[in-house]
C-alpha cells in the first residue's frame, strides 16, 4: 500500500521483517507535512480543531496482527486493555480481528460489549470490583475474572451463588518479579498492591475449589507496563508454569494461562522486544502445559498507532528558558508530568526556522503542566501545529476535565478517509449531571443575573 509507509525498525535492524512495531507507524511524513495515512494532519486539525487525537485504523490493526501471528500454532486469544484505549471504535477494530478484551472496571465491560466484543473473550481484572460490577460481568458471560485478593474470591462467590451460577476465575499471581520499569507501573512484586504471592496461590486455590459458586479455569500474572527486556517475563511465567504443574497434579483445571501486557513500544530510543521475540522467548515455557494463552498488550498494540494534535498558541521567553504554549495540556497527555514520559513532538508541517530548546507546556494552571522539557526544536510560530507522537495508548484514557477543560475529539483514519470517532466535548457537556440545590437556588439566580450585568 503506496499510502501508507511504516517505519519498521525490525528491517531496519536486520532482523524479522514485519513484526516490528516502530515509533511512527501511524503518522509519516511527506514533502507537504505530516499525514496519518492518507490525510494530512493539518486538515484533521483545520476540520476538527485542536487538541485532537489521530489514530490510525491500519497501524492498530497490523499491530493487533503481528501479535497474533506471533503465537501462531499455540491456542490463544488476545484481550486488548481497554485501559490503554477504551475508544469503540479501536476496540471493535481489534474485536472485529477475533480480539477480545481486559476490563478493568464497568465502565470498560459495557464499553466491550457496545464495541461488540464476545463476551467469551473477556476478562476482567482489578483489584477492587464492586457487587455490581461482578453481576454485570457474570450476566454478560465472561471468559473469566481474574482474582486479586481472597475477600474478592468470596464476594464473587457470593454474587454467583445469588445469581445462580458459577463464575469462571483464574487468580492473579504476584511472582515477585522486577519488571525493571517506571516504578508506578510496576505490579509484579511483592510490595505492591497486586495479586497473590505465588507461596500463598496453592492454598487459595484450593480455598477456590471448595467455593460452590466458582469455577477455576485459570491463572494470570501481570508485572508491568512498558517491558523493554525479556528475561522479567520468562522468570515470572517460569514460576507460573511450575505452579500450574503442581495444580494439575492436584487436580485442579487450569485451562488458562493469562500472561498480562506489558511489551514495551519504543518512545525514544529503547529497543523493545518484538512480539516475535516474545514468542520465541516463552513458547518453550508453556507449550507443554496445555493451557491457552491469554495476552493483555495495551500500549504495544495502541501507543505507536495515535498521536495528539496541538497548536501552538504563544511563545515566551524568560531569562531561563523559552516555554512554547500549546492548547493540549496535562489534562489531554499527563504521561509526562506523571512518568517523566518522553514523548516525541514533530511538527505537521516542516519548516527551517532555528533551532532552540524549550518545554512544551500547556495552558494549565500547575507548573507540572508541560508535554516536554527541555527539547530542541525550531522555533514555531504561533498556530503552528505539533504532533505529539506515540500517544495512542495512556492518552486519552488518562485525559480530564480539570480547569473545566473539555476533553479532545478522536479521530480515526482509514486510509483516505478520517472519522470522528469522540466528538470533541463541549461547555454544555462539562456541567451536565451537575445541579444547582434549591438551598441554593435564589442565591445562584441573583448571582448569575449579577454576573450578566457585569456587577461583581
Ligand atoms: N493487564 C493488566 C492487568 C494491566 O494492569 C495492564 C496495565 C495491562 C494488562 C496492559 O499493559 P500494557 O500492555 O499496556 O503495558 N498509565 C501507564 C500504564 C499503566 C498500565 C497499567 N496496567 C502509562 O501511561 O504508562
């Protein structure tokens, strides 16, 4: 496809062409500036206005690909994590590739199954899921729940026995495991808050097998996010593996290994591991065991397919630094003031104007307001438009309202062709649900009126 380039750093590494997932595959350049596809960033931004998300239909779903393929021959299925990009319209794009989804939460199991996910295809972790949430999922049917602590095991059990059916469980392992990531996004050791020592697991899980109202079917591990080694991943499923022997001698039916997310995507400079690699890397730990494999890749398969849209609104010197203004801010991307993320900014169209350094910074009113310090780049006129790259997983997802900012529009592209897939919030929208009490009421009325004839 003639339109669509992808930067495959797998070629360009001599290694396995096409299974790797480089840091602008979504988004190329041309002589005329930057396009997703084929549309030009530029008027997505002209037609939809910024700040707006762009991502990419056929980068996401060669992505969903290239994982797939990976495991081809060993019985799996892959669960997006919604928590990277809970947009309908990318999860139906992996759901309609035979994907499934991890949930996280309600929200994200009714967001699933709008998207048309099979519910046979989902499953549904966390470490805090309410009674209602546990009905939702064993009404919808899920493939199963991944179980955090043992009072959630006994509350789904309960909530089963009070529906009348059993629930189909895997319990979530702690292989205290360093995944050598960000600390906040690390889960797979012992001080952290997931899942279940794996010295405690055998217990539990016979704990489960007693239980009338579940059913174990499986165990999960998860122990992190943006895994740039393999070795973390194959010391962990090593212990799962030795425990999920130890359960079948015991009787137990572990028909599911959930192996949880994690892959790494390059931002910068790393240099991930390609699914291919993981494949290769875990496929002699688990093949003999005769399990399915689940997988939860969030930000491999959606991180380097999307990016955010910006305008540069002002520029400002100080005698320290130079800031430039832009209209997204930590409310629309708060990975780099939360993670000291580093995200790559291009311009959409290219210019030679000088370089210098400077942070790129939104109109929040937080110093930690920033999208990138530090970073050369040509001075940019004001309305210039700047792509913030890698920014198709954790972005809108994490996004908010604060300083009553709506959030940005999503745009999907195919092709030629962009779709709205989130129309851009409005004012409207930021104060509905909310009200003004009766208690309240003459004194917000007077006040409002005040405020209209500019008495204050
Ligand atoms: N499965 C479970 C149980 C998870 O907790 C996560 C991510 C995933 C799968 C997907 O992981 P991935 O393949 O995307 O690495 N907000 C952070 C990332 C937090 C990840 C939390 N859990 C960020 O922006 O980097």
């Amino acid at each position: 496809m003639d339109d669509f380039i992808y930067r495959d750093p797998g070629k360009e590494n001599g290694e396995e062409a096409g299974q790797a997932l480089g840091v602008d595959g979504a988004v190329r350049s041309r002589s005329t500036g930057l396009f997703c596809e084929g549309v030009p960033l530029s008027r997505i931004a002209r037609e939809v206005g910024t700040p707006v998300y762009v991502y990419s239909y056929n980068t996401l779903t060669r992505h969903f690909r290239v994982f797939d393929e990976a495991f081809d021959g060993i019985p799996h299925v892959i669960c997006f994590a919604m928590k990277a990009n809970s947009n309908l319209a990318v999860v139906r794009s992996f759901s309609a590739l035979g994907g499934g989804a991890d949930v996280v939460s309600g929200g994200e199991l009714f967001r699933a199954l709008r998207a048309g996910v099979m519910p046979s295809k989902i499953v549904y972790a966390g470490v805090g899921k309410t009674v209602s949430e546990i009905e939702a999922a064993l009404k919808a049917g899920i493939l199963m729940f991944n179980i955090e602590s043992q009072e959630e095991l006994l509350a789904i059990d309960g909530v089963a026995g009070r529906l009348g059916v059993r629930a189909p469980i895997a319990l979530r392992v702690n292989p205290d495991v360093d995944a050598k990531t960000h600390p906040y996004i690390s889960t797979g050791l012992k001080k952290n808050k997931f899942g279940i020592s794996i010295e405690q697991a055998m217990d539990e899980y016979e704990r489960a097998e007693a239980l009338p109202n579940v059913k174990v079917v499986g165990i999960h591990q998860h122990i992190g996010s943006q895994l740039t080694e393999i070795s973390p991943f194959v010391d962990s499923l090593k212990k799962t593996a030795e425990l999920v022997r130890k359960l079948k001698s015991r009787g137990l039916g572990i028909k599911y290994i959930d192996v949880g997310g994690g892959l790494g995507i390059r931002y910068l400079n790393e240099k991930p591991p390609l699914p291919s690699d993981l494949a290769r890397a875990i496929r002699p730990v688990l093949e003999d065991l005769g399990c399915t494999l689940v997988f939860e890749p969030g930000r491999v398969l959606a991180g380097n397919a999307g990016c955010l849209v910006t305008k540069v609104l002002y520029r400002k010197s100080t005698q320290e630094k130079n800031f430039i203004i832009v209209d997204a801010g930590m409310n629309d991307l708060v990975r780099p003031t939360l993670y000291q993320a580093y995200h790559e900014i291009k311009q959409v169209i290219t210019t030679d104007a000088p370089e210098f350094l400077a942070d790129v910074v939104g109109p929040i009113c937080e110093t930690g307001d920033f999208l990138a310090k530090d970073r050369a780049m040509r001075v940019p006129q004001p309305g210039e438009l700047l792509a913030v790259m890698s920014a198709g997983a954790y972005g809108f997802t994490m996004s908010s309202n604060y300083n009553s900012r709506p959030r940005a529009a999503e745009v999907m592209v195919e092709g030629d062709r962009y779709y709205i897939v989130r129309r851009r919030e409005d004012y409207e929208g930021l104060v509905s649900g909310e009200e003004i009490p009766e208690f309240l009421g003459e004194k917000a009325a007077h006040d409002a009126q005040r405020a209209r004839q500019g008495t204050r």
